[in-house]
C-alpha cells in the first residue's frame, strides 16, 4: 500500500521561516504525487493532536519547523509504527544538522520521500520526552534570555542570550548522580545530551550518539567570567572536552539537584525544574535520514 504523509508545519517558527518553506515541500509532494494533508500547527498541544492522528493511521510526518516542534511530534511518534521526517524551520535546527538532514526546503523533502529510515533514542525529564539536549544552570537564564528576544534573528540571538546571562551570573552548586554514583560540582552549567548539539549549532557534547542507549552528561564547572566566554568559541567546534573546566559522564540514569531552583530546557522549551530525574529512552523513535 502506498505511504500516506502528514505534513505538520509550525507556521511561527523562526519568524516565519516554518510558513515560508512550506510551499516548497508542497511543490514537491505534489511533483511526485505522494499521497498527503497539510496542517498548520496553533500551538504545542496541537502539534501533538495531530502527530498522535498520524500514529493511529500509519502516516509518516514531515514536520516543518524546529527542535521546538520535533519535540512533541516525536513524544507522539515515539513506539509507534510511524517515523519521523524533518524540514529545518525553526532558529536552531540542532536535531536535523546531527542528522545531516539539508537545509533546503525541496532537498529535505526529497529525504523526506526517499531517505533511509533509522532508530534512535529519546530521553525524559522526569516522564517528559525529549530528543536532543536537556541542561540547567546558566543554560536555563540563556534559554529564558533567547526565547524572550523578538528582534534578533538566527543564530546571533543565542550569543546574545549567552552575553546577557553571563553579566549576572553566579556560580552554582550541582549534584548530578549518574547510574547511582553521585557526583558534587560547581560552576556554570549541566548539559544532559542524547544528541551532540544545541544552541544553534554547540557541540557541546561531540562523543554523545543517538542510538547507544546512552545519555552524556558535560558539566561546565567554575571559571573567571572572562575565560569562560574566550573558550566559548570551542564549543562549536566540540573542542572544549578536553579543558580542564569541563567534566564528561556517561550513564542511563541522571538525576539532578542544584542549591538554587533552575528550570531545565531542553529542545528550546523548559519542560521540567530541578530536582529531577532524566532517563534515555532507548530505540523507540524512528527518523528519516539521507541515504
């Protein structure tokens, strides 16, 4: 029987970015005359509507938009027999450049027709799914700082928010216990990956895979601001690991505390708060990917 697709677009994504690429993958849906329906999310709880109406009837989802809008698409998609294509729409599109998936409208729905499916991992904080990278700490005043600005555009907006929520930080104390082993540190951050990017492009945890059933814990720990910001740069090259301000764990378990409250965003959206537990959830969602 002939595949049935869901198109499922956030028309707000990026700007607009999300409205602007959708005729292009219409274009080429109907060029092959690929059986489809179209729809334009509302908000987060939509989006899940609708992918949970693509699992019950076997479609498979190309979702035009960014890690925002993979996220709960994929929490529907997730052990079900449908899989999950990608059309980068949003600021960041980590998930789709770990991916390889192009950049280009048309050429990302050609994957979306002709690709090879893959399994992959998600994870949850506690219970709540996500797919790339959950973290805390400095991380969660970034965030804030980036989902608030309206006037910047592109990746620029996560320097920006990097630069604002460095002027006030101040060090924080984390008890991060890895498959039972507890570990104390201070300092910046606690980035809990199953992928190996965020913010627009950070590789900030380069060994992490999405199959291996895994999650990679990197801890920024203290540092001067001022060094802290000139070894930045390193990080998008996932050069930082290496330095001794950085500290690498490995586990299926995470579980997370801090001496202060700090919401814990991962895929752009804050979906859980500090103390909490984050567990791989592993092999249950299938992707689309180049061949």
């Amino acid at each position: 029987m002939e595949r049935r697709y869901a198109v499922i677009c956030n028309p707000a994504a990026a700007g607009g970015r999300g409205r602007r690429r959708l005729p292009a993958v219409v274009d080429e849906l109907a060029r092959r005359r690929v059986d489809h329906r179209v729809v334009s999310t509302r908000d987060i709880g939509h989006a899940r509507e609708e992918a949970r109406a693509a699992a019950a009837a076997g479609e498979r989802v190309i979702a035009i938009g960014g890690d925002g809008l993979l996220r709960p698409v994929a929490a529907e998609l997730r052990d079900s027999g449908s899989s999950l294509a990608i059309v980068p729409g949003g600021r960041g599109n980590d998930l789709a450049r770990v991916l390889g998936i192009p950049t280009d409208p048309a050429a990302a729905a050609r994957v979306a027709l002709d690709g090879a499916e893959r399994t992959i991992d998600m994870a949850a904080v506690d219970g709540e799914p996500f797919l790339g990278i959950a973290s805390f700490g400095f991380d969660s005043d970034a965030n804030r700082l980036a989902n608030e600005a309206k006037l910047i555009r592109g990746n620029a907006v996560y320097l920006y928010a990097a630069l604002r929520a460095l002027a006030s930080w101040r060090a924080a104390a984390f008890a991060v216990t890895v498959d039972g082993v507890r570990h104390e540190l201070s300092g910046y951050s606690v980035a809990v990956a199953n992928s190996q990017a965020y913010g627009g492009g950070m590789y900030i945890a380069p060994q992490a895979s999405l199959d291996d059933g895994q999650l990679d814990v990197v801890a920024t720990l203290h540092a001067p601001r001022w060094e802290f910001l000139s070894k930045l740069p390193k990080v998008f090259r996932g050069a930082h690991l290496t330095d001794s301000r950085v500290r690498a764990l490995r586990g299926a378990r995470i579980e997370v505390a801090a001496d202060r409250p700090f919401q814990i965003y991962a895929d752009g959206d804050p979906i859980g708060a500090t103390p909490a537990t984050i567990e791989v959830l592993p092999a249950c969602l299938r992707v689309v990917v180049p061949r």
